[in-house]
C-alpha cells in the first residue's frame, strides 16, 4: 500500500491525499507537480526514475489506512540547487 508522504520533498509544499498535484517514483518518493516539472525535468533525484501521478486513496478508505503524517523534506537534491 502507498505510504501516501504528506509533502513535497523538494520545496515542502502540502500534498494532502486528495492532492491531484502529487508525483510519486517507483520508490514512492513525492514531489509536487512544479518541483517534477521545474527543478527535477521529470527524474528522480533518489533512484533516476521517472514520475507518474500519485493515486487517490478514497476518503473512505482513510479511515482504515490514513496518510503518512512523516515529512520527507531534502532541498539539496533539487536539481541545481534551485529548490522553489
């Protein structure tokens, strides 16, 4: 099951579960939209893969299985340096 990160580790913005706005790699590391866009030119910074959206969990299913509420935060491995 995905851990489902509670932010972007590049620029730390929120990434709520229901975010439609979340990437996630093979590793499930999370970055934001921009940051993958912007910063990253679509590939990890961790492992060298590319991105996909992030699945929405149903706000049911919450409940049973909730969101991961540890931050992952790592400007540095933004690209250049250039973390938003």
């Amino acid at each position: 099951m995905l851990e489902l990160k509670p932010n972007c580790e590049c620029c730390d913005r929120d990434l709520p579960p229901e975010s439609t706005d979340a990437r996630i790699c093979t590793y499930e590391c999370t970055f934001c939209a921009d940051c993958v866009e912007d910063h990253l030119k679509g590939v990890c910074p961790n492992c060298g893969g590319n991105f996909a959206p992030r699945p929405i969990r149903p706000a049911h299913m919450l409940a049973k299985n909730p969101a991961s509420t540890t931050r992952h935060h790592a400007p540095e491995g933004c690209g250049q340096g250039d973390a938003a």
